[in-house]
C-alpha cells in the first residue's frame, strides 16, 4: 500500500539546531557556575527534551537548578535566539517541497511552543499538516503513543506510514507503533546501532525520495536497510 503519511523529527533530522541550542543552555547555567557546554555536548544529549537535555549536560540538582526554573529560562534563551545559528541538512528543503503531495507531521520531543516558531523562522511551517511536541498531551518519542494519536487523526493505516529520525526514540517509537522507519546517519545519533533496528537507513535526506518511491511502487517493503549507507 501506498505510503500517504510521512512522520519526520526536527532536531538532527531536518535541522542542526545544536548551536543554538548549546548557547541558550550556556545562559542559563552561567550563574550557577556550572561549566559551559558544547555543542557536540549538546548533539550528544539531544532527543528526550529538555528534561534530558538539562540531566545530561548540567546535573541540575547538584548545581542547584530545578526542572521548572530551567525549563522557563531556557525557554526565554533560547526564543531570542532560536534561528541565529541553525541550519537545514543539505537537501531538506527542496525533498519536502517535492513530498509536499503527501501529509507531512513534525514529532519532536521538545515543547511545540518552540517547535512551531522554528519551523516558521526557516520557511517550513506551511509543509506540515500537523505538529506534536512534549506538551501536546498525547505521549512522547521512545512510546508509541504520539504514532498511534498521529495514525488515527489522520485515519492511516501503520502500513502506509513511515517514521523518520536520527536516533533509537524515532526508531523504537516507529517500530513499537507498527509503522515503517528511516533512520539518517547525518544526525545526532552518536550510537549507530539504532540504525540496525530500521527498515531503512539513508546517509542524505534526499533519499527520502527514493525510499518513499520503492515503497510505493510496492518494492522493497520487506527488505530492511535501503537504499544503501
């Protein structure tokens, strides 16, 4: 069966948001005297949201943080800030305008409150049918859960739709909801054996294209890992 609804992550999938990222966790913990981090820190660390982000990289509670207090001044950091340094992966913006035919969602596991306005900075908001971020009440990456709300709202079948991330949340997330997933290498998947656990795995976005292609011509749909690395 056709694919007809492509689920795709934001951070180290469709953008390297790392910098930015990094310099507004910087201000943040600069008053506590925690030691700055760097962005491949950050890359590292991404991908459980900011919970995960602020446990990996400044272990609030020795440092006197608290989930709320980061939470909110991270928040207000990071808006001033979000597109000064980020940047699409080469080949993303003209694969979603030619997929622009299929509905297209954003699954993240930061807050959609900051989702939405990056998306919008970088000219992609248009493209998407839907967002869902950590505060949109229906689950977040490595759970089912926000597959399962995205397959029923827009009335598909898991065979006709495909998740697509650089790290083990979108894939587990993916697979434990029956549906197709795509892993890219380009990321901030620092651990490659999550790639071993897709249905595919491309080192460029642009093949997106061609995966969504092979299966809708009916090729390729049992074969695990294609096109190639």
């Amino acid at each position: 069966m056709a694919i007809n609804l492509i689920i795709l992550d934001l951070d180290g999938t469709l953008a390297d948001t790392a910098c930015d990222m990094t310099d507004a966790v910087n201000e943040v913990i600069r008053p506590f005297g925690v030691a700055p981090i760097s962005p491949e820190e950050t890359r590292a660390a991404m991908g459980g949201g900011e919970k995960v982000l602020m446990e990996k990289l400044t272990g609030y509670g020795g440092a006197g943080l608290d989930l709320g207090r980061f939470r909110q001044d991270f928040a207000r950091a990071y808006a001033a800030r979000m597109a000064a340094k980020t940047r699409l992966y080469p080949g993303v913006r003209a694969t979603l305008g030619r997929l622009a035919y299929l509905p297209m969602v954003v699954l993240s596991n930061r807050r959609k409150t900051s989702i939405v306005p990056l998306l919008d900075r970088l000219g992609l908001l248009p493209l998407f049918r839907e967002v869902i971020g950590s505060d949109s009440g229906v689950g977040t990456k490595p759970s089912p859960d926000p597959v399962l709300h995205l397959l029923r709202q827009f009335d598909t079948e898991p065979d006709r739709a495909i998740m697509v991330g650089d790290c083990v949340h979108d894939i587990d997330a993916g697979r434990a909801a029956g549906i197709r997933t795509v892993a890219v290498t380009y990321g901030y998947g620092v651990d490659h054996r999550f790639v071993e656990q897709a249905d595919f795995v491309i080192p460029r976005f642009s093949r997106l294209q061609q995966v969504i292609g092979r299966l809708n011509r009916g090729s390729g749909a049992l074969h695990r890992n294609r096109p190639g690395r």
